[in-house]
C-alpha cells in the first residue's frame, strides 16, 4: 500500500465483484479497501424494501461476504443512518473516500447529492461510477432535448449512441487483507419474517452473485436460442429469470448484454442474407432478449427523468379516472381468487415464489386496473412487497402500461380477456393446473372457464363453483364495459 489512508466501498444495488466499476477503482487507487453495507430501510419512504426482497438480499449478503473473504477481504455490516455510519467509519479507518455504484432512483439521487456535501465537508471525496445501467438515464435525449417516452425511438437512439456498451470489468484476484470485526451482525437486521412463509422463495431460487453467473451461463446454454418463441409461455423456463439478480447487482447489465451480443456474433443464426420466413425477417431470439434489456433501462429512463411516476400518472388527466374502492375485490385478486384461473395461477405463483411471468404479470394487472378498475397504485404497492425483483422504474412502468397512464402505454382500450390470453399462452393448461390444483381434474376445453362447464363435468372433477374454487368476482363482458365507460367519462372532461 502506498498510503496509510483507506477507502470505503459502499455496496448498494451492486452486490457482486465482477464488472464493478466502484470496486475496480478502489483497487487501482493502492489504498486499504472497506467494503461495507449498511441497512437503513427507514431512509427510503415511501419505498421501503418489501419482504420477498429482504428476504433475497438475505441471502445475497451472505453470498457476497463469502466472496470477499475468499479474495482476502470481508463485508462489514451496519445498520443506522448512512451518512452517520459513512462519517464515523471513515474516522475509525481514517478513510479519505468513498466508493460507490449510482443506484438510479429519484431517493437515491438526491441523497447521493445531498452525501456529496456533507462527505466534502469534512475533507472526504464521494465518488459513484457507473454500474447499474447500460446508458445514462439522463443522458439519452430525443432532437428536441426531451427525454423520451416511447419505447422505440429510445431504444434506437441508445444503440446508435453505442452499439456496444463495453467490454465487462474484470472480477479481482486479490483484496487488500481486511477483516470486519466491529460490524453488526447479519441476523440483527431482522430481513428474514418471523413467520417462515418464505420457504417458496428459497425452494425457487438461491439467490447471490454465483448463481446469477450460473443462471446466465444456463440462458446462453439452453434457451436464449428459442427466447422469442417460449417468452410467453409460462408453463415452461422460456426466460432467463435474471430480474431479481439484476436488480440486487449480482450480475451487471452490461455483463448479460455483452455474454448475449457475443452469443449472437458466434452462432449468428441469422444474418443479414438469411432468407425470409413468410415473406417476413426472420426474428432473432438474441435480438428479442436484448431489447427486454432495453426496456429495463427505459423504465429507469422515465423515472429519473419524471420522477413523481413511481405514484403518479405520467398523464395528467388520469389524475381525474373513476377508480373504484373495493377491499373485498382487491384482497380476491391478491390471494388468487378471482375465479380467473390465469389469474389465480400468476397471484399464487407470486406469493409461493417471490416471481410471476411477465406475460402473466401483464394479465394479472390488466385484471386489476380494468376488470375491477382499482388504483395502479395497489397493484404496485403488492408487487412491491412480494415480488423478489421488485424494482421501482420497472414497478412503476410496468403498472402504467397497463392502466394506460404512463410512457408508451397500452391503450386503454385494449383490455385482456383472461380467459383468451389463458387459452392462447396456456393451451393445456399446464400453468394454471399447477397453481390451481383444485381445478386441475377439468379437461382443456374447460380449464380457464369453469364456470362454463356443464354441471356433470364439474361434479366429476370434483370442482364445486363457490365453495371448492370462486365463481368469477366479475363478468368480463360488464367488466370491459365499465372500463371503456370509464375512459369516455375522462375524455369528456378533457
């Protein structure tokens, strides 16, 4: 070491030591390196972290303090408030700076501005680097330096900004030696529940930043080839369901990005002169994957860009949409007992694992905001608390494409039957058997309508409409209705 001074580095949303530009910095300064992680829950109101997540980042961090001490290092845990324990570590460590990873939401900004002032004023530099997104949410601008709000056009200005987000940081061989022996102890921070209903998520999923590699290693392997035709299907791991690592960073955007791009360079399945299928471009399953990856930053895009959507309309007029009040409906659609079996299926999936299908989410919130015509905002809020990936931008955007409120949203015209989507992503109802088992005994042609089958069919498969599983708590024909009622009620008052 050539300086007796150290540096904190400050894990957030980063949890991993590949591609971490903070990390990658801190080393090359030739200091002693920290590395620390502090829980202050209570500083992100409104957005607090939700159960499913704590109970993921549980886990993460216990993968992530294993991985520094096999590189010589440790993770020192605290629990407090931020800028007091950043103040205090640096005095007990005699740190002149700070590392750490933009986490791109509207809180983390303005406390990071806000740690910029006070760290300098007692002599400490704050540095944050770029890790968590492929392109600067606030540098991508339209021809009239307006952010975007269309998908498309966002997309397209990103890639001819730069095709090729860079070469992916190298994970470290070595630490500088560090052991954390002052910290608090992982189990005083109370991120596992009491009541041990998360045992779903840990038979789902093993969190931390070595199986985001493995998970990206099986995509690449197995199934990025037939992305575009199995992402839909919720029946089978058509997806690479690396959402919640990319959300906790324990794997970068820009590793997936990059591991995909040279996936397509090598196999290239379909270049340029590849003929016509139909008389259309063939799709390549690789590009498909890529632009969810672009999606995922366009979400950040708006919310940095328009930071009230993460509880408000991006449109202004649907400050004024009739939405209903009706616990007893909401509470039916959170426990999956609609009477919807496509639903049902996705609710249920959600509170056993921590993680729904996006087809499924798309329907589910469809059901929500136009069948029930209930608040946006409760179905995020549930999202936000049960999902294990649940990210803000992407919460957020998710839930106004659906309401029709938000950035390049669905119309609102456009309202899924449950029943047509179940039978065309679901033809033999090998999803919603596995969640709705007390259906599972209908044939096919029944499965996602039982209430149209005929009485004897229903008595053999044991399905008792009302006491064995709910009859629907709407009727789609009313419920769509209502819904376009609604919307021509808000265009008159425009």
């Amino acid at each position: 070491m050539s300086c007796d001074d150290s540096i904190l580095l400050w894990f957030r949303r980063d949890l991993r030591l590949d591609d971490n530009a903070a990390l990658n910095a801190a080393l090359a300064a030739d200091r002693k390196v920290i590395p620390v992680f502090i829980w202050s829950p209570e500083e992100e109101s409104p957005w607090q972290p939700g159960a499913a997540g704590n109970v993921w980042l549980h886990h993460s961090l216990i993968v992530l303090t294993e991985a520094l001490r096999q590189k010589g290092s440790d993770l020192l845990i605290k629990a407090g408030d931020s800028t007091k324990v950043l103040l205090d570590l640096c005095r007990k460590h005699s740190a002149t700076a700070v590392h750490a990873n933009s986490v791109y939401e509207p809180f983390w900004i303005e406390r990071d501005r806000s740690l910029e002032k006070t760290l300098s004023q007692q002599g400490i530099e704050y540095k944050l680097f770029a890790g968590a997104l492929l392109f600067d949410p606030f540098a991508i601008r339209s021809s009239q330096d307006k952010p975007f709000q269309v998908f498309t056009p966002y997309w397209k200005n990103c890639l001819l900004k730069d095709p090729s987000p860079g070469k992916p940081l190298p994970e470290p061989e070595r630490m500088p030696a560090f052991r954390a022996e002052s910290g608090d102890s992982l189990a005083s921070l109370s991120l596992l529940p009491e009541i041990h209903w998360h045992k779903g998520i840990l038979e789902t999923w093993t969190p931390g930043l070595v199986e985001a590699a493995l998970k990206l290693e099986k995509f690449l392997d197995s199934v990025v080839c037939n992305y575009a035709n199995s992402r839909d299907l919720p029946f089978t791991e058509g997806t690479s369901r690396l959402s919640p690592y990319l959300h906790f960073g324990e794997i970068s955007p820009r590793r997936v990005f990059s591991a995909v791009q040279e996936n397509l360079q090598r196999t290239n399945p379909l270049a340029k002169d590849a003929p016509r299928i139909n008389g259309m471009k063939a799709v390549n399953s690789g590009e498909v994957y890529l632009r969810e990856l672009g999606w995922r930053e366009f979400a950040h895009h708006v919310l940095c860009n328009f930071p009230k959507t993460d509880s408000e309309a991006l449109r202004d007029d649907y400050s004024r949409f009739p939405w209903r009040s009706a616990p007893e409906h909401l509470e039916a659609w959170q426990k999956g007992q609609t009477g919807y079996p496509m639903v049902d299926a996705g609710m249920r999936e959600l509170w056993h694992t921590g993680w729904m299908h996006n087809r499924v989410r798309m329907i589910v919130a469809s059901f929500l905001v136009k069948h029930l015509l209930l608040p946006w905002q409760d179905g995020s809020r549930w999202f936000w608390d049960t999902l294990v990936d649940a990210d803000l931008p992407n919460n957020s955007l998710g839930w106004q494409w659906s309401a029709g409120c938000g950035a390049d949203a669905a119309p609102y015209f456009r309202i899924f039957n449950p029943v047509l989507q179940g039978e065309k992503f679901d033809p033999q109802g090998k999803y919603v058997r596995r969640w709705v088992p007390e259906i599972s005994k209908l044939p096919d042609d029944y499965i996602h309508k039982p209430w149209a089958a005929p009485s004897l069919l229903l008595q053999s498969a044991r399905v008792e409409l009302g006491k064995t599983y709910p009859a629907p708590i709407v009727e789609h024909a009313m419920a769509r209705q209502r819904a376009l009622s609604a919307l021509s009620q808000l265009r008159e008052k425009v």
